[in-house]
C-alpha cells in the first residue's frame, strides 16, 4: 500500500468513526427520551452502561488522527485533521446527556407528566436528534 492509499484509508476511517458518533448520539438520544418516556428502566440501564463508548471512541479517532500528524509530511488535509480533533471532544461529551436523561428514568418522574409536557419532551427529542443527523451530514460533506 503506498502512502497516499494509506493516507485515504485512514481519512476515510476517521470519516467513519466520526459519523460513528454523530450517529450514536441521535439513535442514543431517541432511545433515552423513549426509555425516560416509558419508565423504560432496562432499555435506560443499556443506555448507561454504555456511555464509555462514546469515551472510547473519542481516544480511538483521535489516535488514529494523531498517528496521521506524525506521519505527515505536507500539509494537504492537516486543517481536517485539525478539527477532528477539536469537534470529537464535543461529541463525546455532547453524549452525556444521553446518560443523564436515562438516570432520569429511574425517578419515575415521567409518570408525572401532563400529557402536554410529554409531547413538548418528545419534540425536543425529534429535534435533536434531525440536529445531530443534519451535523452528521454537513460534516461529511
């Protein structure tokens, strides 16, 4: 493999694992509105349990980013490779409040609810997640 496919593999999979986590906070964010929602306790445990992937995905990109820099020897792409790093931070934290939404859950506070304040949760929920979707898409545009 010469260095330019190289290079192009490894863009294309930093592409990837960013679009991995774009896509991870809306399909998270949308199970954790439903699972806060529903009293949903076991879908809203899943959820918690599995926001160390957000972490781990974060440190994969970024090492993969990183190994890219030190290999560089022009500066072609050194401006994506850049923001990479400054917009996956972001998202990995951007994932919390997918874990606080399902800690919620547990309280029961959804029960509470009037049924107008249900249906305002459920718009913010489809409303972050055509957000983060839309992101997904500019970035890889």
């Amino acid at each position: 493999m010469t260095e330019i496919d190289r290079h192009e593999a490894t863009t294309a999979e930093v592409d990837q694992l960013v679009l991995c986590l774009f896509a991870m906070i809306a399909d998270r964010l949308e199970k954790a509105t439903d699972a806060f929602l529903a009293v949903d306790l076991e879908q809203a445990n899943r959820l918690i349990a599995g926001d160390g992937e957000f972490q781990t995905l974060q440190e994969e990109v970024e090492e993969l980013v990183e190994t890219e820099l030190a290999l560089r020897r022009s500066d072609t792409d050194i401006g994506l490779l850049l923001a990479v790093l400054r917009i996956v931070p972001e998202l990995e934290r951007s994932g919390d409040p997918v874990e606080h939404i399902a800690l919620r859950t547990a309280q029961g506070v959804a029960g509470a609810l009037t049924e107008e304040v249900r249906a305002l949760i459920e718009a913010m929920a489809r409303a972050g997640v055509r957000m983060w979707r839309t992101a997904a898409r500019a970035y890889i545009e």
